[in-house]
C-alpha cells in the first residue's frame, strides 16, 4: 500500500524521483502506468492499472460517464520507467496538465501514488478539510468498537460538534 506524503523536485528534463518505501513497494518491476486523475497525475504499478482495466471493462459499455471516464483515463496515459537512479520521466503533456513545473508533492493513495503541483495539492487539502468538517457532523466519531462474539454491538454515540480527531 502506498502512503505518505513527500516534496520533491523535479529536474529539468521532467524526471521525478520516486520515494524509497515507493519504490520497495514498486520491487524488480520498473513500470508504472501514468494518467492524469483529476488535478494531478496517478502512477498505477501495472498490476493495479490492470485490475483498473478489468473494472472498466466491467461498467455497462455504452453508458456515457462510463465512455468518458474510459477515453480520459486511457487516452491520457503513458507507460513509464523507473530509470536506475529512481526516477520516472513525466510526459511533457501530462506534467502540463497537471501544473508540475519544479517542484512536486507526491502522495501515497493506496494502490497508487499521485503526483500535485504543490498549490494544487494544498488547495485539494484545504477545500477537503472544509467538507470533512461539514459532513462530520453526521458520523459518529470515534467510530464505535466492535462487540466481542456473542454480545450486542455497542450503540453508537450521538455526534455533539465536531469529532475529536
């Protein structure tokens, strides 16, 4: 799983190193799928970019968000190769569409790690703290615990405010 968050700079040919615990993850395998996902770009291990493919593939074909979620993902990626100092090249194209210049915030996301503009990325955290903050109200927090085998669950705390965090 990929996680963390790591500023990086990217040299003048386009090239972005990809943080060590990234590139364990990554193994012998040197290539990562790239594709613009949003504000940024998303580099996919091909395994995951495959089981991406497969969940595509399984959405109804002529369903018109289905299409056009395809023809994005998929008209705007490129294969990428971690060179052997461990760095990807990013695509003129796609760091231009994602706003990279010098500098990078590379972000673990599970199954993928993603590559901000730096004002792009704390904006995304901003306006995403806001709406958490929003919508929080709704959720119990913390979250009750599971009941051991053979008692009730728990009933879940009313929300009072925000949630501790």
């Amino acid at each position: 799983m990929f996680k963390g968050t790591y500023n990086l700079r990217i040299d003048p040919k386009g090239r972005v190193p990809v943080p060590a615990a990234f590139r364990r993850l990554l193994g012998s395998d040197p290539r990562l799928v790239v594709t613009v996902l949003d504000q940024c770009l998303a580099a996919y291990p091909p395994s995951e970019w495959e089981r991406l493919e497969t969940q595509l593939r399984g959405l109804p074909a002529f369903s018109k968000p289905v299409k056009a979620l395809t023809r994005l993902l998929a008209s705007r990626a490129a294969d990428c190769h971690l060179d052997v100092q461990g760095r990807i090249l990013l695509p003129p194209a796609l760091r231009a569409a994602a706003g990279l210049q010098r500098e990078a915030v590379v972000v673990g996301v599970l199954d993928r790690f993603e590559i901000w503009a730096p004002a792009t990325w704390g904006g995304f955290l901003q306006e995403s703290e806001r709406a958490l903050d929003d919508v929080s109200l709704d959720v119990p927090w913390p979250l009750p615990r599971p009941a051991p085998p053979g008692e009730p669950p728990a009933p879940a705390p009313h929300p009072q405010g925000k949630p501790n965090r």
